[in-house]
C-alpha cells in the first residue's frame, strides 16, 4: 500500500510549524527586548533561539529521511508482492502436476495446463464441470465416500481413482484434495491428481505374469518331481547305488525348485497387493491339527515332542484360511526344522480380551542376536540357520509377516541363541 499524502507532509508541517514559533517568539522578543545593549540575557536568547533553529533542523532531515525510507519499503513490499503473485501463478499454470481449484461443491473454478492435458481438454472446457460426477470413473460408491469427506473438510491424501479423459480412454491418477479459505474468506479446495497409469499398466502386467507363472512353472515342477520319486521307488532294484544317490539328489533339488517356485509367487502377489483377504468362520482346533499333521513324519523322525494348547473359549475366529494356515504354518514348520531331536516344540492360541493371541514355540538352535533386526527381511536367512538348514529360501518369515499385516495383526518373537524361539502373533476378533 502507498503512503498516504498527509504522512507524506507530516515532517513538512512539523518543522514549518517550529520555524514560524520560533519566527514569532524572536518578533516578539524584538519589540520588548532592546538588543542594542546587546547585554546577557539578549545573548542568551539568541543562542537559545540558534539552538532550536537547529534542532528543528536536525528533526526535519530525520523525519524526511525516515519518511524516504518507508516510502522505499512499500515501493519494494509492493514490487515483491507483484512478483510473488505472478511466481504463484506461473507455477500453478506451467506446474507438470494437474491442479484444479474447486468450490465446495466439488466444481472446478479454475484448472492449469497439465490437467487439461490429463483430460485431453482445454482448461476452460473443464471450468464448471463435477469432479465427482462427470471427471471420475471410479466406483460410485468409492466417489461418495470421498465427496463426503470433501464436504465435512476432511483433507484427501494419495487416493487411488480413475478418471475420464475426453478420448474415451481412463487414466489413473493419485488424488489429494486440501480444502481451505482464501484470502476472500471463500472456502475452496486444491485439488491435485498426479497421473500413475504407467505404474498401474506395469503391475498389471506383473499380475498377469505371476498368474501365468502360477500355472506353467508348477506343472513341469510337478512332472520332473513325480518321475524322481518313481525312480526312487525303483521296484526292480535297477539303480546302482550311485544312481540311487543320483536320483536323491535330483529329488532334493525338485523339491527345493518348487518350494521357492510358490514362496515366489506368494511374495508376488502380497507386493502387488493381489492377495486379498477372503474372511469366513473358520475351526481353529481343525486349522491347528491339520497343520500339526503335515510336519508328522519329520517330528516323529526327529523324536520330537508337540505340547498344543487350544483355548475352550474360542473354537471359530473369523480370518482369511489361507492366509492364517500360511503363516502358522510356516512357523511350526520353522520350530521343527530348527528344533534338534529330542527338543519340544509348543503351539496354540488363546482369546485375550477381543484379541487372538498365537504362539508357536520351541528350544532350538535360536536367533543369532545380529540376525534378529533383519529376521522379517525378505531373502535374509539368519547365519546359524544358513550353516544348519542350507535348503532354506529366506523367505518364510517374510511371507508370515506379509501375511499377518494383510489380516491386520501384529507378530514378534524373543529368541535366545541355543535356547529357545518364540513367535507370538495377535489378530483383532473380526465380530
């Protein structure tokens, strides 16, 4: 803002004014005194009166420089505010992220170059157009829920949606809306779209991948397996023993090329996100035994002791079966392996308030306490287990991890090394 021209005159005025008093006060001393004796107190009148001629002057040339250096602080304010203002805008216009601006209906006041470019539009063709009803090709109930949010002020960070382009083709963006008051006191909202259809395309066909893989990788799999066993067999006694050790060997390497074949694909979909959780009733006693049976052989192999504890107060739980069995699973399986023979080997549930709390337990070989920050990490196998269990794939307790996070729970252990492991998982109880 402009100094006003009355503040632009007040150092005028102020040392006008002091001169014509001190004009006046030298008249009147002029009548009354007689300067002629030129005695002390005419000497003393003089200097006084020279004094404040002087200090008139001191307070004019302050207040006029002070005045020249306000006058340049709003020349230069109002010059910053100009190119702040015009910087603004540049960067709104030419910024390589779509904006939009839009009331609080959800109509769009204004849009820059690169969301005009999104919808293969003008921008001007966009003014006035529903981002929520005519801009979005989402699910109509995903739509609402955000216009809702919208509308109560509740801000909107990185959500996924599609959108209609003017060509008939959908691109898929990140949305983020920040409702806010502008300087007019209007509340507005900043919209933001930032365009990952590429990103989409790639995992698409990721997915695509995983699921031809899931397919074409495990039926050789299957075949080369199935043909070594049956050469294993051997009914006539046709191998020599060093066939026999041959054939073991190729049994080994099958079974290990399969085990990494589905620890794969598992990681595959989790990082995707294509694994979603199907939940139902599910027996958690049937669940339990059933995976307590699958390790059978290999315990009894290992004379090793299972001690289950199986909560009366809960039977059913709601969860994904398949994933809940992948992660019990694999750490049972773990505890067996690990667990040296003659040990034990501890596994149950029980409800804790509206939790469900898993344990699976054993006196093994434990965790190296170097190796235990990393013990989720995928492809990372702790140093005793490399040495012990070369056949592992490291990726086991990361797809337990993986898994638990998808059921919304929460996993830990405590392990001691050469003493014991425990894994402890809690799940919420789904009513």
């Amino acid at each position: 803002m402009k100094p006003s021209s009355s503040k632009a005159s007040q150092p005028l005025f102020f040392s006008v004014t002091l001169f014509f008093i001190l004009l006046l006060v030298i008249i009147i001393a002029g009548a009354v005194i007689d300067f002629t004796r030129f005695d002390v107190f005419g000497l003393l009148f003089m200097t006084a009166f020279v004094c404040c001629a002087l200090i008139a002057k001191s307070v004019y040339d302050s207040l006029v420089v002070n005045e020249q250096i306000a006058r340049t602080e709003v020349k230069i304010a109002d010059s910053i505010a100009i190119d702040s203002e015009e910087l603004h805008t540049q960067l709104y216009q030419n910024s390589p992220v779509p904006y939009m601006l839009l009331d609080t209906n959800g109509v769009v006041k204004s849009a820059n170059i690169a969301a005009g470019r999104l919808y293969c539009e003008t921008v001007n063709s966009l003014v006035g157009e529903s981002v929520f009803e005519s801009l979005f090709s989402e699910e109509a109930d995903h739509i609402v829920v955000l216009q809702q949010k919208f509308k109560s002020g509740v801000p909107l960070s990185e959500e996924t949606v599609q959108v209609h382009c003017k060509n008939g083709k959908t691109a898929w963006v990140l949305l983020s809306l920040f409702p806010y008051e502008n300087a007019y006191g209007e509340k507005i909202g900043l919209l933001t779209l930032v365009d990952i259809t590429k990103q989409k395309q790639i995992e698409n066909a990721k997915a695509e991948f995983v699921s031809l893989a899931s397919h074409q990788l495990r039926t050789p799999i299957a075949g080369i397996k199935w043909s070594a066993e049956l050469l294993q067999m051997d009914p006539d006694k046709n191998l020599n023993e060093k066939q026999r050790r041959y054939v073991e060997r190729l049994l080994t390497g099958v079974k290990r090329m399969a085990l990494l074949v589905d620890d794969f694909l598992r990681v595959s979909r989790f990082e995707l996100g294509t694994f979603q959780p199907e939940y139902k009733m599910v027996s958690l006693p049937t669940l339990f035994s059933e995976i307590i049976r699958e390790q059978e052989d290999r315990v009894i192999k290992k004379n090793i002791s299972i001690e289950t504890f199986f909560d009366p107060n809960i039977s059913e739980f709601n969860t994904d079966p398949n994933l809940l069995r992948m992660a019990i699973s694999n750490l049972y399986s773990n505890s067996v392996k690990y667990t040296k023979p003659g040990g034990t080997v501890h596994v149950g549930y029980k409800k804790i308030n509206n939790e469900l709390h898993v344990s699976v337990a054993d006196n093994g070989m434990g965790i190296p306490v170097a190796d235990q920050e990393r013990i989720f990490t995928k492809l990372y196998r702790a140093s005793n287990a490399t040495r012990n269990e070369p056949d592992g794939t490291g990726l086991g307790l990361y797809i337990v991890k993986e898994a638990i996070d998808v059921l919304r729970g929460k996993i830990s252990f405590t392990s001691v090394e050469n003493v014991s492991t425990t894994f402890d998982i809690i799940l919420p109880i789904n009513q």
